[in-house]
C-alpha cells in the first residue's frame, strides 16, 4: 500500500510538472510569434487609422504608432479622405460575389450523383444558416483594411435541431459554424509560409472574458483589463482608441499539425496559468479524412514569399499624405492671398498690434510720421504647380486602387458611345477580379470543411429545408451517405465579369437574333416566363407561372409512369409535356426497361395527336 501511494504522489508530480511545462511552452511560443508580427501589425493599425480619417499618424522607429505634430502653429492638417470611398466601393462590388456551390459525384453511378446533389442541397441550407454571404462580407472588410482575413469553420454540438435529452439536458444534432476573424487573431509559426496548410502550428490567440472561459470549459481563470487587439494588459497609451474588457483573459489555442510522434495532431487550450485543453486536433477536415486546421486564409492582395496579404489601404497611404499635403498647401496658399500679406518698416507702427487682429474690415492703421506706410506684398497669384499635382495625385488614386467613376470621372465626360463607357467599366472590374477570385476561392473552402465536418459528426438521419427550382418549399432528408463527395466547385463565373445590364442586354440581342425561339419563331410561354424571371419583371407574366406548374406536372407524370400508364389531361400544355417526358426519356435511357419506355412512347404520342386535332392538322 505504501508502495502504491508513493507511486501515485510521484505520478502526479510528474504529471503537475508536464502540465506547468506545457503551459510555459505554449505562452513563450505565443510571446514569441508576437514579437516577430508586431510589425504587420502596426501596418494593420496605420491602415485602420487612414480609413477611418486619423491621417496624421506613422509608425516609428521603434515600432510604435506615433501622430505627428505640426512643424508651425499656423499649419494646415485638414484630411481630404479618399481612401474610405474607395474602400467603400471595393466592398460595395465584392457585395455582388454570390457564388453557385456545386459538388462533383465520385462516379457516374446514379446513387453517387444522387448522394452530389443532395450534398448541394445541404451545403445551400448550412449557407444560409450560417448566413455565410454576411460572414464573407465581415471577413472581406478586413482583409481590404489590413490585407488579410480568415475563417474558422468549426461544428457546434449544440447546433441544429433538438433531438432529445439526456439526464435532464437538451441534446442537439449539431451543425457547422462559420466566423469571421480578424488577422490580430492569428499567429502562424513562420511568417514567410505563404499558406495555411504550410505552416507546422498556428496559434489562434483571443481575448475572452473570464465568465466566457468558465462556461466554455469549466475553469475559474484570473482576469485583468484586457486590450481585446493587441491581447495585452490595457494602458492609458491605447484604452481610447481599443475595446478593452474590463475581466478578461488570453485564451491561446496552439494547433500543432500531425507528425510522427502525434499522428492526429495536436491541439492545445491555455489560458492565463491553466491548461483548458490538450489533444488530438478535433476535425477531420484535410484531404483523404485527415486531421487539419479549421482555418481558411482570405487576401486582398498575395505577397510572394509571406504568409499575409498586403492591402489597397497600404499601397494609398503614401499618394493620400501627398494629397493632404497639397491640399492644405493650396488652402494656406489662398488665405495668404484672401488676408494678405503686409510689409511694416521697423518700428513704425505697433506690430503686435497688427499681428493680433489682423487686417480686419475698417481697421486704422496708425504709423509713424516720417516713416514708409505698410503695404500689402503685391504679385501674388496661385501657381499652377498646385492644380496640376492635384489633378495627378487624384489620378494616382485610380491607377493603385483599381477604382475609378467611370460615369462621372471628369476624363470620361467627353465619351458618348455606350460601347466605350461599357468598355472603361469591363477594365475598372478587371482589376478587381484579382481580390474577387480570392472571395469565391473562399467559398469553395469553406464548403469542403463544411461537408467533410458533417461526414465527420452526423448521425442518423437530418432533415433540411431546401426549395426546388420551381420555389416550392420541401424536406429532405439527409445521411452520411450524401457527404461521401467533397469536390466543391463554383458553378457560375465571377459576378463582376459582367454587369447585372450587361447580362440583361445580353438576353435582348438572344431574343433579338432568334436563338430563343422555337422553330416556329415563337416564344413559347416557358422561355418567356424564364426571360421575364431574369430580367426581373416575373409579375408582368399574363399567364402567371402555368408554364412552371406544366412542367411540375409532367415531372410528376414521369415517376407515375415508371409504375403505370398515365392519361392526358385536357389542361395539359401538350408541347411543354412533350420536352419533359421526351428530356426525362433521353437523360434515363439506359435504366429504363422496355416496357417503361413503351408506356412514355404511347403518352408522348398521345400529347402529340392532342396538338394535331388543335391545329387541325390529318
């Protein structure tokens, strides 16, 4: 017995120190990888002040965020913003990035693409539960500010429906989770480490109060005020301008990629002097069911050779300080002109007096008798260097940004040509497919950890909302057996390739040319109702969506014709009949029997004698 618990005093001591070592292992790592980012992330704060209008700051010598003074009293500092419009229209364009996710079947067997569109439908609805379009939009207004943003895609336990209880608790099916994350968030172990996957570890590093913690994971943790950007204790120098938490605390989140010695990886939990969590790392989000990162890297603009983005934000910073410099010189230059400026003889009139009050309306001036009269300096006119650099600078702003008002640029008024306005938007959008094309490379990997977590946690069967093309409502139902294919791609192309006009002008010259006719040259009432959809005038359809319920009836008729024969109805579009049954014959010809093919053989036949007596036709 005493044996035993001298064993188990000295397991625990190995055990206390192992933890002690862990911790300490992991706040030095993560004071470490602070110290080398803190240059990006002075960048990122510059970048922040500039955008929201503070122009007269710069990082120092010694790294630190620093606002400039005046050289004279008299010195103008106005701010002549033009880096927020441009980010603003930035994002107001990317806002049109909605991309169509589509997932590739495994096979050409029909259960596999069957199991692929159900997966679609599944990924549409986690979309929208995770209202992922508005957490794109949050992440993209970071990764314009500061250069770069990630995702986290987690699963929830506690998410989706409720499916029972357990010892007087609810439990939940589960569901994915999509957040935003700032770039302050993330430490990677190597900042030359272009991509995620790349890096050995990543750590990332949060402020969260310590309620938060213990109701996360159970643990009492000491707080302080916290500085929720910099994670650090909250000074004087910067509690104005940071969010602090008054309780708070650095959660540090190491996940370690897996390696010979842990095949699993390796995710470890600090916070302040406690071990919150240490174990595999929890998804199996990489390629082939292995274990990786939950994180997905969105830039503004790649750099080679870093591990974070750089921003349009920090390629203006230098035109908008030429800028503001100028404009104030001008607006010195035109007081100088509007009050003058007056040349007094030594000690002929009280010159403090004159410097106090200036050369107000009725003033006397009272000189010296014997003495030169002041005088106001003559030959001042403003030069036209100041116009000419303002015009450039403004023409600087265009050329680094990629933006420019196409429709109101005073360069473009002379243009009357539609064409060649069409022309000039095409290249203002071409130089935002770069960023764009980052936005929807987002989405696709974003989705491939959504599929791959639901093939991970899901158990049983789940039922989603989902609607047909014909924006009727349905349930479907879901097992593991739909997640089997995670090859996402986007089925549409880039949304700022062309306009919502030009895409509308486009159907104009199809109508126009006859390619949506039939071969009758008439519209047939389904494309028309199609046409007026995507132009979005659908209410100004007469015949109301009959030619869409046509169509759901003889999609319904296909599946009653695998089992029986069907008649025609009298209310049936006979030619909207015909393309359905004729298309579902074509698409399932090799797993239709004889028998089937003859019962759609005699009902299409019907529907075509049907148009026959119509037309009056032998």
């Amino acid at each position: 017995m005493r044996n035993s618990s001298i064993k188990s005093v000295i397991k625990k001591q190995e055990n206390d120190r192992y933890i002690e070592d862990l911790i300490a292992d992991v706040k030095a790592d993560f004071k470490k990888r602070q110290e080398k980012r803190v240059i990006y992330e002075r960048q990122w704060e510059l970048n922040i002040n500039f955008v929201n209008g503070n122009q007269y700051c710069d990082v120092s010598a010694h790294g630190e965020l620093l606002e400039e003074g005046k050289t004279f009293y008299w010195q103008g500092r106005g701010v002549y913003n033009h880096i927020a419009p441009i980010v603003d229209t930035r994002l107001a364009k990317f806002s049109y990035i909605s991309p169509t996710v589509s997932v590739r079947p495994k096979t050409d067997d029909d259960k596999d693409v069957e199991s692929a569109s159900v997966a679609e439908k599944l990924l549409e609805n986690a979309f929208k539960k995770t209202r992922l379009h508005e957490v794109v939009k949050k992440a993209t207004v970071w990764s314009e500010t500061c250069g770069t943003s990630f995702y986290k895609v987690i699963w929830n336990a506690d998410g989706g429906n409720l499916i029972g209880t357990n010892d007087g608790k609810n439990v939940y099916e589960g569901d994915v989770e999509v957040v935003a994350i700032s770039p302050f968030e993330i430490f990677p172990d190597s900042l030359t480490t272009e991509n995620i996957d790349d890096c050995q570890s990543i750590i990332h590093a949060r402020a969260m109060s310590t309620e938060r913690v213990k109701e996360l994971y159970g643990v009492d943790v000491a707080g302080q005020k916290l500085d929720v950007q910099s994670l650090q204790k909250s000074s004087s120098f910067n509690q104005e301008s940071h969010t602090t938490i008054d309780d708070g605390v650095t959660v540090i989140e190491r996940y370690e990629k897996p390696t010979k010695q842990f095949p699993n990886g390796r995710l470890i939990t600090v916070a302040g002097d406690k071990l919150l969590f240490v174990g595999d790392l929890p998804y199996k989000n990489g390629e082939n069911g292995t274990r990786g990162y939950p994180f997905v890297k969105q830039d503004s603009f790649e750099q080679a050779g870093c591990f974070f983005g750089v921003s349009v934000v920090e390629r203006l910073i230098p035109v908008q300080r030429a800028y503001n410099a100028v404009k104030n010189r001008k607006h010195e230059f035109l007081n100088r002109l509007s009050m003058g400026i007056m040349t007094v003889e030594d000690g002929s009139m009280d010159v403090d007096d004159l410097a106090q009050d200036g050369l107000s309306p009725g003033k006397v001036l009272v000189y010296r008798q014997g003495s030169k009269a002041p005088e106001i300096m003559a030959n001042m006119t403003m030069p036209t260097d100041f116009n000419q650099e303002e015009d450039k600078l403004l023409n600087e702003f265009v050329v680094v940004s990629g933006v420019s008002n196409v429709t109101s640029s005073a360069s473009n008024a002379s243009l009357s040509s539609g064409t060649a306005l069409e022309i000039l938007i095409e290249q203002d959008n071409s130089r935002l497919l770069r960023s764009a094309e980052e936005i929807r490379d987002s989405y696709i990997k974003v989705s491939k950890q959504m599929i791959r977590l639901y093939s991970q946690f899901s158990a049983g069967i789940r039922a989603i909302k989902t609607e047909d093309k014909f924006n009727k409502i349905k349930i479907l139902y879901v097992d593991k057996s739909s997640t089997q294919s995670d090859d996402v791609y986007l089925d549409n192309e880039n949304e700022l390739l062309y306009t919502n006009t030009q895409k509308k002008d486009m159907i104009f010259k199809l109508y126009q040319s006859g390619l949506l006719s039939d071969e009758n040259g008439k519209l047939r009432p389904a494309t028309k109702e199609k046409v007026l959809s995507l132009l979005g005038y659908k209410e100004l359809d007469y015949q109301k969506g009959l030619a869409r319920l046509q169509e759901e009836k003889a999609q319904q008729e296909n599946d009653f014709m695998l089992t029986k024969e069907v008649e025609i109805d009298e209310i049936d579009d006979h030619e909207i009949h015909i393309d359905e049954h004729t298309r579902y014959v074509l698409s399932e010809h090799t797993s239709l029997s004889k028998d089937k093919k003859q019962r759609f053989y005699k009902h299409i036949k019907a529907h075509k004698d049907a148009i026959k007596i119509e037309t009056g036709e032998n």
